[in-house]
C-alpha cells in the first residue's frame, strides 16, 4: 500500500521514548519520507511500518487527514522484521 506522508508529528514524550531506543528525530523523519515505508499491520487509523534509510526501523503512528503521521514509537527493527521488509 503506497501512503504519502507530508508531515511528521511527534509529542516530546515520544521523541525522548524513541531516542532511548537509539533514534533520531532526523533517522525517523527521512526514514518515512525518503525511505520506502511498507505496511506490516492496520487497524483502523493506526499503521504498523517497516522502513529502511540507513537501518531498517519499525514505526507505529496515527495517520490523519491531510496526510499527517503521528508517531506513537520507533524502534530498530528485528531480524524476523527486517525478513518481512525483504520479502514484500
């Protein structure tokens, strides 16, 4: 499924969560908007990502009207992720 992302929100709460698990502001916004984001969960509004700019990253987010994300946590992705990316 192909979804165009045009802007990327992120409560303080969530940056300080995600950069514990070693990611950068910067590493997520060009890994959803330059990388190639592919959808590996759905329910309703809520997506469940794996993408890949330098390191591949698993991102949940809300994804609004206007074409807006907004993330509620990133995390390196696993090996059995990263497998999943490989295969769509």
């Amino acid at each position: 499924m192909l979804m165009k992302i045009d802007k990327i929100l992120v409560e303080e709460t969530i940056q300080e969560h995600i950069l514990r698990h070693g990611i950068r502001r910067e590493e997520l916004e060009n890994a959803l908007l330059e990388g190639k984001p592919k959808v590996i969960g759905r329910k309703d509004n809520r997506y469940k990502v794996i993408t890949h700019y330098n390191r591949h990253i698993t991102v949940i987010f809300d994804y609004e009207q206007y074409n807006i994300a907004i993330v509620k946590t990133a995390y390196p992705s696993d090996d059995s992720q990263i497998r999943r990316y490989k295969k769509k």
